[in-house]
C-alpha cells in the first residue's frame, strides 16, 4: 500500500515550528508492509540504479541522511531513506526490537524495489542493518556500517534513559524535558554528537534536533537504547553466518561508539567486512566524511558485482 506524496531532493521547503515540523514536511511515500507496518520513505536517484536504502541512527529520521548523505549517493544510486518505525513520519509499530524494526523496513522497501538492496546504517541504524542481515541475508545484496554498534559492552544505558523507559516516571519525565530544555542546552548536546568534528551549517535547521525530545519519540528512543546491549549480545553469534559484502567506516576519535568495542572486534570476527578507519573524525562521518562514506558504498556495490 502506497500513499503518494511529491519528493523532490532539490524543493526542499523551509521547516516551521520545531515541534511541527515532521507534521507538516512529509515529503515521501507512507508504505504498508506485508506484516502490517508503515514506513515513511523518501526515494531519490536514477531508476535503475543500483538501490541502497539508509538507516538513520538514534533519535534521528530522514531528516538526518537526507542533508548530505543522500543527494550525493542519488548520483549513481536509487536511493532509499527511511524513517524508523515511531520516528520522523513513520507511525509507531508495537515491536519496538532491532527485529521488529528491520522486519518492518524490510517489508516496506520490498513493496517498491525488487531488487535486494545495499543497507546502510549509521550508529543504531547499523545494529538494525545488522539484524536485517543476519535474519533475512538473502534479502539485501551488501552492508555498509557507519559509527555501528556490534558487540556488547559493560556500561548500562545513561541514568536518563533508564528514567524514562520508565511506564509513569518517564511519561512525566519526557514531558518535562520537552517543555523545559532551553535552545541552548539542545545545541549543546547536538555539538557533542558531532565532536570533535564541528556541526555543518545549515545541518540544525535542516535536521531540528528539537525533535528528538518530542515526548512520545524521546521515550521510544530510550526504550531502545536500554534494550540495545542484550540485543547486540544475542545477535553475536550470528555474525559468523554473514556472507555477503560488508564495509565499516569508523571515526578514530568516536568516544559514543569506540572502534576498540565495536568496529575492531567485528572486523576480526567478520571475514567479508573491510574496515575503513578515519583519522580525527567523531561519530557522524556522513556528513563530515562523506565522501569517504559514498566511496565505501560505491566499493560495497562494486563487490556485489564481483563476487
């Protein structure tokens, strides 16, 4: 089921209020799965391209991979952005797990590209490429990981998150916060994201970090960051079943996702992965390294082709 909705790259209209903005810039297509689902996604790029479909991480939505990434990957690539169920356009689906959410994608993009795709995912976005591989490897043809989560470690989630995964206290919390975070402390938190690598300009009025702490999608975000460990730990043994294609670009000076936990151990464990290591680069490469991340794709459908 398609609901259809203009989606040029190039008429991109100004945002208004920050807690309106996803209501009223819908500028993809609402697709109904087989399971039922509803995804929003936003198709650029020649036809008959190769497809690639982007992943966006925590607390993100098209927004985030529609800045940079995308327009320069719809130079040789049918491109593909999706919201997560429950961000940016995407209504909320009750199965809120990396299984849930990659079944759910999956789903929707095999409605419009018949093709198996290239998957790429940034931060949580790669967990979530990561167990549409390891669930369904026949149904994409590569993987490209970006600042990815893919081993378990020993920290718990932040205090916050754990607040306000919470049935009543983060109902409360979650409402608080949205009501009372003043602009600054927002942008603050948006420069340690990106650090030690500064905030593109023009990357907070294309994106509105404001809407990562909407209520209902803040604590949704957070549910899934305390659930992320023990789903990374079940999805381990899995890996070894890889086969396919699978470029990992990875920022050296990234403290949310060090390379030691992460991008290191699954590159040992994982034979078909090549790992692209990026001096003084933080957590968010495709919009400060992009080009280094078009190129890793490029090589993904590259290998696709030779192997």
């Amino acid at each position: 089921m398609v609901a259809r909705a203009p989606n040029p790259l190039t008429q991109m209209p100004l945002r208004q209020g920050p807690l309106r903005a996803l209501k009223t810039r819908r500028k993809g297509d609402l697709i109904k799965g087989a399971g039922g689902a509803v995804i929003h996604i936003e198709s650029y790029g020649p036809m008959d391209a190769p497809p690639v479909v982007l992943i966006h991480g925590q607390s993100g939505s098209t927004y985030d991979m529609t800045f940079a990434l995308a327009p320069r990957l719809a130079e040789q690539f049918r491109v593909y952005v999706v919201d997560r169920p429950g961000f940016g356009h995407s209504p909320y689906h009750k199965d809120e797990s990396l299984t849930g959410q990659a079944r759910a994608i999956r789903e929707a993009v095999a409605e419009i590209e018949a093709r198996a795709p290239i998957v790429l995912g940034q931060s949580y976005g790669g967990a979530v490429a990561l167990r549409w591989a390891v669930d369904v490897p026949t149904s994409l043809a590569a993987l490209v990981l970006v600042s990815s989560p893919s081993h378990h470690w020993e920290i718990n989630a932040p205090r916050l998150h754990s607040t306000l995964a919470r049935p009543v206290i983060g109902w409360w919390a979650a409402e608080l916060i949205s009501f009372l975070t003043p602009q600054a402390i927002v942008t603050q938190q948006l420069a340690k994201v990106f650090a030690p690598n500064p905030v593109p300009e023009g990357y907070a009025d294309h994106f509105q970090p404001r809407n990562s702490i909407v209520p209902r999608r803040h604590r949704l975000n957070a549910r899934q960051r305390v659930a992320l460990k023990d789903e990374i730990f079940e999805m381990m043994d899995l890996y070894r079943q890889i086969e396919m294609p699978i470029e990992s670009v990875q920022g050296i000076s990234d403290i949310i996702v060090p390379e030691i936990l992460h991008a290191k151990p699954f590159d040992a464990r994982v034979e078909t992965n090549r790992l692209t290591r990026l001096e003084g680069i933080g957590h968010m490469p495709h919009h400060v390294a992009t080009d280094e991340v078009v190129q890793a794709v490029t090589r993904a459908a590259t290998r696709c082709n030779r192997d």
